[in-house]
C-alpha cells in the first residue's frame, strides 16, 4: 500500500524483510510458448473449418437438388396439373394454392402483427398488460409449427367447420408467423426518433394522425423486411397444413379461399413419401424444391433491397 | 360571403370531431389486435387440454406409461415411451452435430474472422436457416441416408440416425448466430487486457471469451434444443413411422411431431380415443418446449455478466 508516495504496513515489512534477495528471475519454458502458439494456430483452422462447413453443407444440398431436378423442371412442369404418371404430372395446382395461401395469410398478418406492434410500441403504458402481451408473444414464437397445425383442426377446422379449407390454412399459417412481424414491427417502430412524433404534435397533429402519417411512413421499410420474411416462412411451412389433413392428390384447381387446395410444400411431401412407389416421384419432388426454393429467393433478395435502399438512418 | 365562413367552420368542426372519435378508437382498436395473439396462446393451450383430457380419461396411466403403441389397432394401446425415446435420440444427435459446430463456428466468426469472411460467411449462415424443413427433410432421406449407409451397412431407410444429423445442420445458424451475438457483446477490454498479459487468441476465447458469455451460449444451446424437439417434417421424412421402443439409431423410430403429423394425415376419425391421443401427444410437446424456453430465458437472466 502506498501513503504519500511511501510504502506503508504489509508491503513496506516485506520489502525490509527481502531487502538482500535478488529479484525473482522469470523462467520463459520455450518448449511450452510453442506448443500454446501452435494450439491457437492449429484450433484457429479448426474454427474456420466448422464456419465452412456450413458452406459446404449448403453447396452439396443445392447440388443434390438440383441435380436430381435436371430434365424435370421445365415450363410444362409448372403449368401441367397434378397427375399419378410422373412424366405429365406439373405443379400448377400447388402454385395456385400457395398464392391464393398467401392472399389470406399477408394481410391477415399485416393488420393483427402491425396493430400489435403500434399498441406495444406507441399506445401502452409499458406497464403489466403490455409486458404480457410481450411475454407472450416471445412464447408463441417457440411453439412448435405442428402444434399450430393441431389448433388450426380444431379451432378453423372443427369448430369453425372450415375443413381443409384456403382458408383454415391462411389463418393458421398467420397464427404461426405473426410473431415474426410483431417483433420486425416492434424494432421498425422504435426505431422512428422521437422529435418526429414531437414535432408532429408540436404541428397540432393527435397520436392517432401522428402515428398513421409520421411513424408509419419511416418505419415501413421495416416492417416490410419483417414482413416478407415472414410470409417467406408461410410459403415454406409444411407441418401445420398436413396436420390439417390437405388431402394427398387434389386434381381440381381452387377456385375461391373455401376451396381445398394443396402447396408446394405440401407437394414436395407427398411426392417425397411416394418415391418408394415411383422413384420418378424424388425428381418431381425435387423439382418443386427448386421452385420454392426460387420463390424464397427473389422474396429474400427483395427484403434486403428494400433494407438497404429505403430504410433511413437518423 | 358569411355563408362562406359559415360553412367552412361547420366542415372544419366535423372534420376535428371525426378526426378526434378515431383517435380515441384507434388505441381500443389496437388493443384487441394485440390480445389476439394473447387469445391464439390460450385457444392453444385450451384446445390442447380440453382433447388431451378426454383421452387421459380413457386410456389408463399404466398403459400411456407402457413400452407399446399400436393406436391403428383392433385392440389399441397408447404407451408414450417410443416416442419419448424417439424425440430423445434425434434430439440429441442434432445437439450432438450442432452445438459443438455451431460454437466453433461462433468463435471463428466473433475472435479470428476478417471482415471480408464474415460477410461471405454470414449470409450463407443466414441461408441456411431459411431453408424449409421440408427442403431438409427431402435432403435426408435421398442423399444423407443413401450415403450413411455405405458407411453403415446395416442402417435402415428409414432411421433416427440421418435425420438428427440434418437437425443439426439446421440448427447450427441458431446456435452460431445467438452465441457470436453473446461473444461480441463481450467487451474489447476484455480481451485486450487477456492478449496483454500474454494469452494466445485460442486462450483468450476459452478462458475470457466463453466464461465471460457463458450466458447467451447456454440459452442458444437450450433453445436449439427446443428447436430440435419441435422439428416435424425432417423426423417425417426420413424417421419414418415404426413405433419401436428402442435406442439402436439406425433404426427406423418415430417422434412426438411424426406421431402427430402420421395420425392427421392418415384416417383420424373425430372423436375416437386414437383423435384424443393426438392432442395428449401435442399438449406433452407443448409442455416441453415451455418448460425448455423458460429455461433459456431464464438462464440468460439470471447468468448473465454485466459490463
């Protein structure tokens, strides 16, 4: 311990006590510094090597796909029906389906994951309502997909009587991914600074125009990112539709949300059971893959576009 | 001229009035948007309870604790252990593919990687976790289970074996990205103050690094987990649908999700106990991905380091 520049008590009697000995000499064991310095090395490839395992997992699976779906998929494919001879059969029926999916499920998320957002974000009072409305939220999110499928047979399937319908499968899949946009909104929101909202209610606006004609128009871009991320997840779910009990070959093309319908998920899981029947099926199956795969990657690449070019920096 | 102003104030008073009556709905409004999802958990949760009982009540506590399960049978019986046993062993293959690459590949990202090959690495990161499981499941069973059997000549079709590995590659980004997350919030001090005093950039990760985020890198693996209890359509695919009361994993076995994926697709009728067993089986499902997330956000709250 020191006291005006002076060592004081402990210290000072140890100094006194070992005033005559020489100083500690440091033993530097090279053979030890090289075998740590070969260790970090060594483990520095092992890392990387797992990150581009990730890499090469994701090469092999796209080659697999899209090796298997070669000769297959072609415009016939898309617009053929459904039929039982794998050379005819086409995924018409199943892109109708998930469109006329995504007609239900985008504004069906939009209006009850952005209202959500605006009410967590602008209108409560952060208190205990609020905060079980997030935990909540955060809990729903971790539900398994299937067990969405179990409410939607019985909530929109049963009860309701909408069967295997458009609809029953809209609403469940907007179920499922509506924390998705909650949370995507919540961030775009909190996002907008505060001296927007103040000079807008400085300018005599109310919160109700304050939120519709300032917050709204800067946090956009957001929730659109959130958004089509979300719907991309809708687009690629399969679990809760089966569990809906879509029937296994539909060969009518829906015509309204009452209809029953089949996806493309839905399709590839099908077609993927039956290849112990048909091996031709593994084509057909892949195929579809590889237009879903397409799909998600446009819906992706225009999430980033819009992150990157419309979202502004305050 | 009056008239003018008259009619203006009479436009501009209904148009104050209407403007004030939506902004005193519009938080009424929002507030039921919100507590519809709150509604969506109970619906879950009550739909779930209200199947599950009836089927608790029918079949007996002996028998859904028993090895067999045979619900398409003349003489039904619903023992839950083979699909326990199912979700255990994929559940833990894929932590078993997933945690120790996914950690690895956190480290490389957060303590080795330049800038340049962090973002090539992550976006492909991020690919792989918006990939559908279907696409996974697909994946599989044509490609991972033909190759696993060159190497393993007495694995089945359908086994437990390939699709935990294919979890696993799908949960790797979830691991990856929540752990680089915990270790980069780790301050710079930290680890300069540890490359200071002499440590190698591997001790730095083992011994400053991983303690000082254990945190964050203990709720990515529990939620992985959840994930992989979670999974349907991967275990669908390519676990098949035998109900065998067993540990071998290169056998065909099937989970808690397959179970429920396998009865609605085939011929449940409603109201039979074979429909009830359904929803004992999601409302178990249900309870254990709770419990498992509650877990996790309570680890990272309780263990969490302040800086």
């Amino acid at each position: 311990m020191f006291k005006d520049g002076n060592l004081i008590g402990k210290d000072s009697r140890m100094l006194k006590k070992n005033a005559g000995a020489k100083l500690p000499k440091f033993n530097i064991n090279k053979k030890r510094m090289k075998n740590r310095i070969f260790l970090s090395r060594f483990s520095r490839h092992l890392f990387s090597l797992s990150a581009v395992f990730a890499l090469v997992v994701l090469g092999i699976l796209l080659f697999d796909i899209i090796s298997e779906s070669l000769g297959w998929l072609n415009v016939k494919f898309l617009t053929n029906n459904l039929s039982i001879f794998p050379e005819k059969a086409g995924i018409r029926g199943a892109l109708i389906g998930s469109v006329y999916l995504m007609l239900i499920v985008i504004p069906v998320t939009l209006v009850l994951g952005v209202s959500t957002a605006i009410y967590l974000e602008e209108y409560s009072n952060k208190g205990k309502i609020a905060n079980f409305i997030k935990v909540n939220i955060t809990n729903l999110a971790s539900v398994p997909s299937v067990i969405f499928g179990l409410l939607g047979l019985s909530v929109f399937g049963r009860i309701l009587n909408l069967g295997s319908s458009i609809l029953a499968g809209g609403l469940t899949m907007s179920l499922l991914v509506l924390p998705i946009v909650v949370v995507a909104s919540q961030e775009a929101i909190r996002a907008v600074p505060g001296f927007l909202r103040d000079a807008s209610y400085a300018l005599g606006a109310n919160k109700w125009t304050t939120v519709r004609k300032v917050v709204l128009p800067v946090a956009l871009p957001g929730i659109l990112t959130g958004s089509i991320l979300a719907i991309s997840r809708a687009i690629g779910e399969t679990a809760p539709l089966v569990v809906l009990g879509i029937p296994t070959l539909i060969l009518k093309i829906p015509t309204g949300i009452m209809d029953d319908f089949t996806a493309l998920p839905i399709q590839i899981y099908y077609w993927t059971l039956d290849t112990v029947l048909t091996p031709e099926y593994a084509n057909l199956a892949a195929a579809t893959i590889v237009v879903l795969l397409g799909v998600l990657f446009i819906m992706n690449s225009a999430a980033i576009i819009i992150r990157n070019k419309f979202q502004k920096k305050f | 001229m009056n008239d003018k102003i008259k009619v203006r104030k009479i436009i501009n008073d209904n148009l104050t009035k209407k403007k004030n009556t939506t902004d005193k709905v519009m938080p009424t409004f929002f507030l039921v948007m919100a507590s519809l999802s709150v509604a969506t958990t109970f619906g879950i949760v009550l739909t779930l309870i209200v199947d599950a009982v009836k089927f608790f009540a029918e079949v007996p506590l002996k028998e859904i604790f028993s090895t067999e399960l045979a619900p398409l049978k003349a003489d039904p019986s619903f023992g839950i252990l083979p699909l326990i046993t199912g979700t255990l062993m994929t559940t833990l293959i894929a932590i078993a593919v997933a945690v120790p690459v996914g950690l690895s590949a956190a480290i490389y990202l957060s303590q080795y990687a330049s800038s340049r090959s962090r973002k090539i690495l992550k976006p492909i990161l991020e690919v792989l976790a918006g990939i559908p499981t279907i696409v996974y499941g697909f994946f599989a069973y044509s490609f991972v289970t033909p190759l696993l059997m060159q190497i393993i000549p007495s694995l089945e079709a359908k086994n437990a074996l390939s699709p935990g590995i294919v979890m696993g590659i799908m949960i790797i980004p979830l691991v990856a990205s929540l752990s680089e997350d915990a270790m980069n919030a780790v301050p710079e001090i930290m680890r300069e103050g540890a490359l200071g005093l002499g440590s190698t950039k591997l001790e730095v990760a083992l011994k400053v690094v991983i303690p000082a985020s254990i945190s964050g890198i203990l709720s990515s693996i529990v939620l992985a987990i959840s994930r992989a209890i979670g999974e349907t359509m991967i275990v669908t695919i390519a676990s098949g649908s035998s109900k065998n009361f067993t540990l071998d994993i290169t056998q065909s076995m099937q989970t808690m999700t397959s179970y429920i994926v396998e009865f609605t697709s085939g011929d449940a009728a409603s109201g039979t106990t074979g429909y009830y067993s359904l929803y004992a089986v999601g409302l178990i499902l249900f309870i254990f991905t709770m419990i498992i997330n509650l877990i996790a956000q309570h680890i990272s709250r309780k263990y969490r380091e302040e800086y």
